[in-house]
C-alpha cells in the first residue's frame, strides 16, 4: 500500500491525482461530507486525519480559519514527510507510526479502503472492520469514513479497486459503535460517507 501511493506521489507530486483522486473538486467534496460529523463541534476539537496523504485536509481546515488541532497519519512515510514539509501550522503534526497516535475528539479516513491490490475480498473485508475498529477507538466524539459503492456503474469497475456494500457498514456500525449513524450516498461520487457519532445517545420523540 505504502508503495502503490509512494509510487502516486512521485508520478504527479502534491496534487489530488498524487493521492490517485481524479480532482481537486472530488477531493474536496469527500472532505466536505466527512467533516459533517463535526458540525456543531463548540469548542477546538483535535482531528485525526487517518490516512491524511500529504496533508490535503490540514490545508483546508488552515484554511476555513476555525479553532482545531490535527494529527496527520499515514502508512506512506514519504507522504508524511512530504505534509510535514509543506505544511507548517503549529496547530498541525504529522506521523506514520500508529503508535504515536492520540485519542482524538474526530477521527476521518478518506480513501483507505479503496485500493485492495492482490487482496481478496474477503481478506480485505476483514482489514475494513479492523481499521473500523483503530478509527473508533482513536475517537472520543465520533469518526468518519468513506468507501468506493457497489453501486457503482458496472463498466468502471476495477479488479483492484474495493467496493463495499453501503448498508454492511452501516449495520456495522450502528451494532458495534453508536445508535448515532449517517450514511451519506447523494453527493455524485460512486461512494458513499459514513459518519459515527460516539458518547450521545438519540433523544425519545415519543413517549413510551
Ligand atoms: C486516496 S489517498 C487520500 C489521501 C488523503 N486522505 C486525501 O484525501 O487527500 C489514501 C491515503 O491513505 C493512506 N493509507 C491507506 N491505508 C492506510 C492505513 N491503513 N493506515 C494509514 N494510512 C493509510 C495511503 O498511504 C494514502 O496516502
């Protein structure tokens, strides 16, 4: 994995199609859909970007001008070294160890579960529930994740490209993470967003 993106990043640089998106405007609009776990966040919260390739997220938050703090990591060392490089906010850190990582108040991942290469299915599968998991436990208010869909149109599929089945990890994620869970397919992608929000519960409408 570390090498396919390696591979990306020395093909076309810090550029979307140096993380293998196809745009800047596809990029941003993924951003956009995972960052909606932390609407209404009141205070500074610390991100975790899972998978934060040269930094691209990092940029946009600099950017939007609001109060955060951001962890950056990816399995992809010249990727980091590349963000770390570039990117020079005291608000911001980058790593590839998962060991340094922080318990943080959100945890996003855009584009991890997409490239399976010589994977099977099933092997990948199951790599999905367990960085579901890693997601979950590095968040203390929520997390958010997005996957290529099965509902893809069938003439561009690829043989190496992973595509999840939106209700799965949506059931998923509602019987191991929170009763708090949206899934998001409408925005003109062929993927769909998930988001997970941990530690409140959903308020009764009706009385029992
Ligand atoms: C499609 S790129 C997207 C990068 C960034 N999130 C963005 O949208 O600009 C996916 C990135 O996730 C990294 N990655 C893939 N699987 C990972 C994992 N299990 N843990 C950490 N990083 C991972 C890759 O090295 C790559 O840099």
């Amino acid at each position: 994995m570390a090498r396919y993106y390696s591979e990306k990043l020395g093909a076309h640089g810090v550029t979307p199609q140096g993380v293998d998106w196809n745009s800047e405007d596809s990029q941003q609009l993924r951003f956009s859909q995972l960052l909606l776990v932390m609407q209404e966040e009141p205070r500074e919260p610390l991100v975790l970007d899972y998978g934060c390739g040269y930094g691209a997220l990092a940029r946009r938050l600099i950017a939007a001008g609001a109060p955060f703090r951001y962890v950056g990591f990816d399995v992809c060392t010249p990727m980091v070294a590349r963000a770390r490089a570039d990117v020079r906010d005291p608000r911001c850190s980058f790593t590839d160890r998962e060991s340094e990582l922080p318990v943080a108040d959100y945890t996003v991942a855009s584009g991890i579960f997409n490239v399976r290469l010589q994977a099977s299915s099933e092997q990948w599968r199951a790599h999905v529930v367990k960085t579901i998991d890693a997601l979950a436990r590095h968040s203390s208010r929520g997390f958010a994740f997005n996957m290529l869909t099965r509902y893809a149109d069938a003439r561009k599929l690829r043989d190496y490209l992973y595509y999840a089945d939106p209700g799965e990890y949506f059931k998923l994620c509602k019987q191991s993470w929170s009763r708090n869970v949206a899934l998001l397919h409408h925005y003109d992608l062929y993927e769909f967003t998930i988001l997970v929000k941990l530690g409140s519960e959903p308020k009764a409408l009706l009385h029992p």
